[in-house]
C-alpha cells in the first residue's frame, strides 16, 4: 500500500500505468539553487525505483530517501534496461552511480570520468621532457659565473665544468655540446704535460688536440662559431716558428665550416699568401675581420715633400702603389665574405693599400654594416673613397689626413647616409662648425656621434651667429664632445647654448671630459657623486713639461694629465704621454708633418694636453662639492612669537633638475683611463695583456674545498696551468 503522503499521477497519452511516477508535491526547489534540478530528478528517480522494488518484495533493508542523496559533482550516468523477471512485468530502469569518495581523482561534473586512471610519471620523465633552451639558458648562467667580472674562475675551469656536465646523461649531453662547442674559448699557455712529455711540442697541443676532434667528427665542427686561440707563444721568437703557429690556427679554421668570429687575434697582414688569411677567406659566414695592414717586404719606398715651400720639413717616407698581383690577392679575400658585417682597417707605419681597391673591396660586402678606417694616408682613404662607402649603421674615421671638411659635408648629404645611426669623428682636421651643422641636420637616423681632436672647430672670420640653436639633432641620443686645445672653447659655449634651446630634444647622455667651465655640466641631471673611488689613489700631480690649463674662478685648480686622444704631435695611437715618448709607428704622414710643423714653427715644441678621465672626473666632482657648499636659498623657521628656530640650505647642486641628459665620465670599456678606445695601446684591440699576464692568474684550486685544500688534498683533481683572465673586447666598442 503506498504511503498516504504519496499520490498517483494521472496517465497521460503515449504512457501506460506500469510506467508512472510519483511527485512530492511538497519539495520545494529554488530557481536560483545550482544543484535544485539534479537533485529533484535524482530523488525522483531514485525513490521510483524504491517504490517499485518494495512492491516486488525486492527492497533493501538501507533507507532508500536517505540513500538517494548525492552531490552536484557526481555525474548522471545513462539509464540501463533489465530483462522482465515474470510474465507481464515491464523492464524497469536503474540509475547507476559511482560515489566520489570510492573514485581515484574528483570527477568532473560534465561527464563520466572515472573510468580514467591516474598515472604516475618515472623518474626522470619530467626533465626528459624539458625542451633544450631551458638546458642553454641554464648553461649560459653558468658561463657568466665562470667569466664575468670579478670571478675567480677562468675559461677552462668552465669547459671543465661542462665537460663533466655532459657525461651525467644524455639530456644534458645534448645541451653542453651545443655550449661547450659553439664559443670555443683556449687562452694562455699551454700545459707543460703535454707539451714536453705526451706530445713533446714547444707550442700548440691544445690547438692539435682539438683539431683532431673536429676532423673526426664533423657534426661537432658545425657547432662551431666563435673560435678563441692563444696569443703567439712567445717560444715562437723567429719568423719561421711564427709561421707555424700561423699555420697551425690556419689548420684549425678550415675545420670549422660555420665559423663567425675569430676574436682576439689579429696578426698584421703584409700583402703575402699566408694559410691563415687564406682559411678566413673560405669561411663564408664570417661576420667579422681586422686587417692590420702592414709593411711588405717587397714594396718599393720612396720619399716625397708634403708641400714645395716646405724646406724645412724632413721629407717623408712612404710606399709606392701595391704590385697588381697584391692587388688581386686582397681583392680574392673578399670574395666569399657575403655574411660580413663588422670590418676594421687600421695601417701601420709602412703600410698601404691604394683607394681604388678598398672601393674594389666594399663593393664585395653586401651585408657591412659596421666600418672603422684609421692611420691609412691620404693616397689610400680620402673624400672619393669615403663618398663611394656603401650605406652603413656605424662609421668610425680616425686619423684620416684625407679627409676634409667638403668630404664630410657631401657625405652627409648623400642619400646613403640616411641609415647611419653611428659616427666617430677622431684627430680629423675637422676645423668648421658649419660643417658639424650640417651632419647633425643631414644625418636623419644619427644616434650616437663622438668628436675629439686636439683643435677647437670655429665660425668663419665675420660669420655671426643670431638664432639659436645653430647645432640641432632630433634623434641624437649619446653625444662624445672633446676637443683637447684649453685656449679655445668656442665649440663648448655654442654646444651648450644649442642644448639649452632644444637643440637635442633626445639626447640622454653627454659625455665631454675637456668641459673645463663645467658649462655643459650645468646642463645635466644633478648628481651626488662622479668621482670613482679608485680615482682619489691616483697620482694627479704636474707631470714634468706639462702646461698647466688656466679654468674659469668658479672651477677648482686641477691639473691636465695624459689626453684621451691625440691629433697632433706629442701623443701615441694609444693617447698617453710620458717623458721617454716616441712617436708612435702607426701615425700616418699628416701627423708627422703635423708634428714638425709645429716643432719649428713655434719656440717650444710643448703641444696642448687634454685631460685623463680620472682627472676629469676629480674636476666635475669638486665643482658638485662647491655647489654643495654654496646653496641657492635658505629657509628659516620663526615661532609664533617671532623667534629663530631653524634655518635649512636648499639647492645647493650643480645641474638642472627638469634635464633628461646624464652627464657620465665613464670610459667606453671599464677600468679604461681613455674615453674612447682604439687599436692599440693597454686595454685596446691588440693588446693580449690580460691573456698573457698570468700574475692573479687561475689554477684551479679556487674549486678546492677548505678541508681538502688545508690537508694537501684535491690539488691534482682541480688543478690546471695557471693561465690568465681574458677579457674580449668587443668590436662594438669601437664605434
């Protein structure tokens, strides 16, 4: 009998009797329950099917309301149809549910999900999974650890390290592989075990060693991009055995398919077939080249008079044109250098490559982007040679007696200039302002442009200037203002009024070491402090024969020290100056002729001197200290019945607080003492000083624990030949 609180439903058409279905009309569902619908129609169900198992004796003994509960999550399964149990019994229809509690996950509540199993992962299958650049961003961490600044480990304590990290597995194999032969980094000497007893060579092991790898198994050649060798051992004293090491890199190269970069040795080129030019020039991705032009002995000299009223000058020595085979074999060099985008040509005293050659030779590079000429004569690089230079982003010119100010100006002009985003003017002859006006305005893409020469530019006699700013750049954004002559800063005055009317609305940093009157200074964002602490240990006394600058009264008395750049006689290519000088065998013929001009022309042979960046930097830093001291105004505090009770300074700086512009004194490469760096000198591109200056060099032993190291202990595991810190300049800095 059914229960009083239930009622049959009426039949409707299409359904019979046996198929009906009871509701509980007293169940409230609200409309805004998320779950309201699917318990109704479990309830409805599951007390179906308690209602009909009861009236067939089948009803178990649990209570069926109570087990009809569920949750939301749990999925509503289709319905299955069981066979008739008597004769004129209908099949009736079961829901079946799977509790959440008995399921191995959560289910998700849009569809059955708990035939699904959880598996779990073996160890390792996650890191096997890892793609390989998260494995190269890992291992270039570590190379910084190994290399940067201020580490106490070398290059081969690195490639030890990756070493020993490829033959933990497989995974990570692939990786180092990829690092530890795609910068191949061998520096200082090498390891007297090997040179006297395994292999029983004076010079070169590790450079055989590793070519034998790479001929053996071309697939690591491939890897190969930059290639670092040893400097010239200095076992090698004679021509022939520094021949042999020529070869011996020579032989290297070649087995190196997609090498890019050859940095830190650069031998110089004197118009013979070496094997070593010869291996560059088959390297059809090279992307970067110094030629180091140098003497050759088979060039003929001859001596000529810069001018006819010139008696008094010695006459100079210079070489005769390149013999026509000379001429073809550096022209053929050039040929399979598609990819080239860096190339610097510095001469040597003696040195000479012809103007229509190098045009011969850029004409062959259509990938240049970067091109620093410097110390060539006035026969080999001159305006008709830089007018025919390809469209470039980087343009250095330094030491060039050939060009003059009509070059520059057609330069600028030209339509090929437009993408030129970097400019080096150095010890050029570069004598008019009208013609830096015209380069700030020509060049549209300029961003970064540097000037430094002994003279001053200037105006024409009876040109005036009435609208300012007479010098303007809307893109320039790094600005390297240096001119070493103290008796004229009419260049400094005119750039510093071009700056306070908006000449430069993008400059970001000003860089001018000779800003005696601290003009350009006052232009600049305040700062605290300039001044380097390893500047106050340096000797800045005179130096003996060296005129002292006259400053401004506002400018504390500083002397001048060792100029950044030369232009004229009485400084080096490397820019410094001491009491044993000589003159510098890279200076081209201007510069000498510069040189005795000067030495006869006037009573004492004392040129002008332009400042250190140390001294510059102790100059800029007291006029912030004496600023400091003299501030702009004061406030004072009275109580309420007039008495004094604090008085505070304020604006006591140097500078400008609404200026974008950082004035920075700091060197193009740190712990440099010049500003700009060049080709030779310490710290510069040839100089091997950090390679082959082994007095803080490693062995090692830094990797050494303390226990091991206080007993004697782990020094044949980590320890390797002391070799030298090298640090790579990059040719990037040149420009």
């Amino acid at each position: 009998m059914a229960s009083p609180r239930m009622s049959v439903r009426p039949g409707s058409a299409g359904s019979t009797s046996t198929n009906s279905r009871f509701s509980f009309e007293s169940r409230n569902k609200s409309p805004l329950s998320v779950s309201s619908s699917a318990d109704h129609q479990s309830s409805r169900t599951s007390q179906d099917s308690a209602l009909s198992n009861d009236a067939h004796g089948h009803s178990p003994p649990t209570n069926s309301w109570m087990s009809a509960r569920r949750s939301y999550t749990e999925p509503l399964v289709k319905t299955s149809s069981y066979p008739r149990h008597s004769a004129g019994e209908e099949g009736r229809q079961k829901t079946l549910m799977t509790p959440q509690r008995l399921s191995r996950r959560p289910q998700s509540p849009t569809g059955p999900t708990f035939d699904t199993m959880h598996t779990t992962k073996a160890p390792g299958e996650a890191f096997g999974n890892l793609p390989k650049e998260i494995l190269l961003v890992v291992l270039a961490e570590l190379k910084k650890v190994h290399l940067d600044a201020g580490s106490q480990s070398c290059s081969t304590c690195w490639m030890r390290d990756l070493t020993s990290l490829s033959l933990s597995c497989k995974k990570w194999w692939g990786a180092a592989r990829t690092t530890l032969y795609e910068d191949v980094q061998l520096i200082g000497n090498d390891s007297i075990l090997h040179t006297k007893k395994k292999l029983k060579m004076k010079y070169g092991t590790r450079l055989k060693l590793l070519r034998r790898t790479l001929r053996a198994r071309p697939d690591l050649a491939e890897y190969v991009r930059i290639l670092k060798v040893p400097a010239m051992p200095d076992a090698a004293r004679n021509k022939k055995d520094q021949d042999e090491y020529l070869d011996q890199v020579a032989s290297v190269i070649m087995a190196c398919p997609n090498l890019e970069r050859l940095p830190g040795f650069h031998p110089a080129y004197t118009h013979d077939f070496p094997r070593f030019v010869h291996a560059l020039s088959t390297r059809k991705k090279l992307q970067e080249q110094v030629w180091i032009i140098s003497e050759s002995p088979l060039q003929r000299q001859h001596r000529y008079k810069p001018s006819d009223d010139s008696d008094y000058l010695t006459p100079v020595i210079a070489p005769n044109s390149l013999l026509p085979e000379q001429s073809i074999g550096f022209l053929m060099f050039h040929s399979n250098w598609s990819h080239l985008k860096t190339l610097v040509l510095h001469c040597n005293q003696g040195g000479i490559i012809d103007s229509p050659l190098l045009i011969d030779a850029f004409k062959q590079l259509p990938a240049l982007e970067n091109l620093h000429v410097s110390s060539f004569s006035e026969s080999s690089f001159n305006d008709n040679t830089l007018l025919s230079l390809p469209p470039l982003k980087s343009l250095r010119l330094d030491n060039l007696p050939g060009v003059t100010d009509n070059g520059l100006t057609s330069f600028a002009s030209a339509g090929k200039s437009d993408s030129l985003k970097k400019l080096s003017l150095i010890s050029l002859p570069l004598l008019s302002l009208p013609v830096l006006a015209r380069l700030f305005s020509h060049l549209k893409s300029l961003t970064h442009f540097t000037v430094s020469q002994v003279p001053s530019p200037s105006l024409p006699a009876g040109v005036d200037i009435f609208l300012h700013p007479y010098l303007a750049s809307s893109t320039l954004q790094n600005l390297h203002w240096e001119f070493t002559n103290p008796e004229d800063n009419t260049a400094n005055e005119i750039l510093s009024k071009s700056i306070s009317f908006s000449g430069f609305p993008a400059l970001k940093t000003l860089r001018a070491p000779t800003d005696s009157d601290g003009s350009l200074q006052r232009l600049c964002k305040p700062r605290h402090r300039i001044e380097l602490p390893k500047d106050r240990s340096r000797s800045v006394g005179s130096r003996s024969g060296t005129p002292l600058t006259p400053l401004s009264p506002s400018t504390p008395s500083m002397p001048f020290a060792a100029p950044t750049r030369p232009w004229s006689a009485g400084t080096g290519q490397s820019g410094s100056r001491n009491s044993n000088y000589q003159p510098s065998p890279t200076r081209s013929a201007f510069s000498r002729n510069s040189e005795n001009k000067s030495q006869h022309s006037t009573e004492s042979n004392v040129q002008p001197m332009g400042m250190s960046l140390a001294t510059a930097r102790r100059i800029a830093q007291r006029r912030i200290d004496a600023a400091v001291s003299q501030p702009q105004y004061h406030i004072i505090i009275w109580d309420e019945e007039g008495q004094f009770l604090e008085r505070f300074a304020v604006g006591g700086f140097i500078g400008d607080l609404g200026s974008k512009i950082n004035y920075s004194l700091r060197p193009d490469v740190d712990g440099m003492d010049e500003a700009i760096c060049g080709i030779e000198g310490a710290g510069n591109l040839l100089d091997g000083g950090e390679e082959t200056n082994i007095g803080d060099g490693c062995t090692g032993t830094w990797n050494t624990e303390a226990g091991e190291r206080s007993k004697g202990k782990g020094k044949d595991r980590w320890w390797h030949t002391e070799r030298g810190r090298w640090i790579e300049m990059p040719l990037e800095k040149l420009f």
